[in-house]
C-alpha cells in the first residue's frame, strides 16, 4: 500500500512581538544635578530593562560625569544610538551651560565625547526639552517643567520643540529667579508647603503669558506636589525624561 505522504504542518503565524524590529535599540541617558540614569529602549520606545542611576559626581566638571556615564551603561544591554538630556542650554551637541553641574561644561562637545564613549552616534538636548518629547500630544502650544535640583522649561509648538527656553533662570520676584524659587534648594530652604505655594506661583505666572493648551510637570520633586493643578496641567512620571530620548531619532528608519 502506497505511504501516504503526511501533510506538512502549515507555517505558524509570527506573534506581533516576533516580527517586530529588534534594531535599533537607544540608550537614553539623563544627565541630573543630583543623578545620572540610563535605559536602553526598544526601536518602538519602550524600555529594555530597569533604570540604572548613580549620584552625580561632586565636582560635576565634564571629565567626572563621562567616567561615571561610562561606568553606568557598563551593565547595560547593546544599543545603536544614543539620546541625552543635559540640565543646561545645548546647540548643535555642544554645552553652553550648565548651572547645577560646573562652568567648565561651558563650550564642552559632550555630543563628541560620548561618540567617542560609545562609537554610536550621538544626540543630545536639554533635559527638559527631552522629557517633553516622552510626553506631549504634539498639538498647539504645549509647555513642560520640570521640578529638581534646577527647573527646566520647554515649549513646544505643534510638537516642534523651541530649543533652550531658560525660564529658570529669570527674575520672578525681586532679583530672585523662578529656579532660585522652585529649585531643590528652595526646597530645602522654605519646606513642602511654602514650595508648593511657590510651584503654584510659578503656574500662574506662566498661563497668562505662554497660554499654554497643557502644561505637563514633572521632575522628581514633583510627587510632592500637594494642590489642585489647574485643569491643563498634569503631573507625568519621572522617566519620560529617558522615554523622551527615542522621539530624538523619529525619522530614523527601523531595521528588522
Ligand atoms: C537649567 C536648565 C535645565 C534645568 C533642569 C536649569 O538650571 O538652566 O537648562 O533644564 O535646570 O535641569
């Protein structure tokens, strides 16, 4: 009797997560006053594994902060590129300044350096300017601060970014700035509930000038927050400031 040719099974479907991309993978990095983190995202954003964070070393001059960066993204899985977000003013990958770190930051090319770290190329911006990206809707005017050792601000237009508003560092009361009035220092300075009076100030000082559609507030000292935010402005997590660094390479092709 002839053998009877068993049917060959028909091809399994690949799952969603099996056809999706692999490469590229962002190694996002959050350049702090009080610490440096790390993740490494997957080509659609979405973070690898656990958040890495050291303290930020004490001089914070360029030549400390890239040993320690070097040794936090040791542990981490490979990546193609690389996002940062730097607390001071950043053009073209160069640092202009950075008032929480150190004065020798002033002209540094940490776009270069960290190609050289890492042989990947490199993008770098504000921090704030970063953590806005892991978070807007990309419609109107849409406006982000964030509340740390320093406060940053970022405004973005229709989702295009206005690079380097440094609203921090703007007399709000007398000759004290509006970072000299939110910042950790501050902080520390006043108590919870008077800072909480200043943030509150600070929002208000904003709307009528910017009139913003939203206002996302973030930072880590943000969770501290203890009053009714005005109804177009939300508290977001603190790792969108990481999250952020994949929309620096949006137009970037995925490869499968
Ligand atoms: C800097 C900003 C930065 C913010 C938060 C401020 O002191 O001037 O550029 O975004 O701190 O790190």
């Amino acid at each position: 009797m002839p053998k009877q040719a068993t049917p060959e099974p028909s091809p399994r479907k690949k799952t969603a997560r099996e056809t999706r991309a692999t490469k590229p993978r962002t190694l996002a990095i959050d350049i702090g006053g009080s610490g440096l983190k790390a993740l490494v995202l997957d080509p659609q954003g979405k973070a690898l594994d656990e958040r890495q964070r050291v303290k930020t070393p004490r001089p914070a001059t360029p030549k400390s902060v890239l040993s320690a960066l070097e040794k936090l993204i040791q542990p981490l899985g490979g990546f193609e590129r690389v996002s940062v977000g730097f607390p001071g003013v950043v053009e073209e990958g160069v640092t202009r300044t950075a008032p929480n770190l150190h004065p020798d930051w002033a002209g540094f090319d940490l776009e270069g350096a960290l190609h050289k770290l890492t042989r990947r190329p490199v993008r770098v911006l504000n921090d704030a300017g970063v953590q806005g990206f892991g978070v807007i809707e990309g419609r109107g005017v849409e406006m982000v601060l964030t509340l740390g050792t320093g406060m940053g601000c970022a405004l973005y237009v229709d989702g295009k970014y206005v690079p380097n508003l440094e609203l921090a560092h703007h007399p709000l009361q007398g000759k004290k700035t509006y970072e000299d009035y939110v910042g950790q220092a501050a902080l520390e300075r006043v108590g919870k509930k008077k800072w909480n009076k200043h943030v509150r100030k600070v929002l208000d000082q904003i709307q009528p000038i910017w009139n913003p559609r939203k206002i996302y507030v973030g930072g880590g000292n943000a969770r501290l927050l203890d009053f009714t935010l005005p109804k177009n402005t939300t508290v977001t997590d603190n790792v969108a400031g990481l999250l952020g660094g994949f929309a620096l390479w949006k137009n970037e092709p995925v490869q499968q």
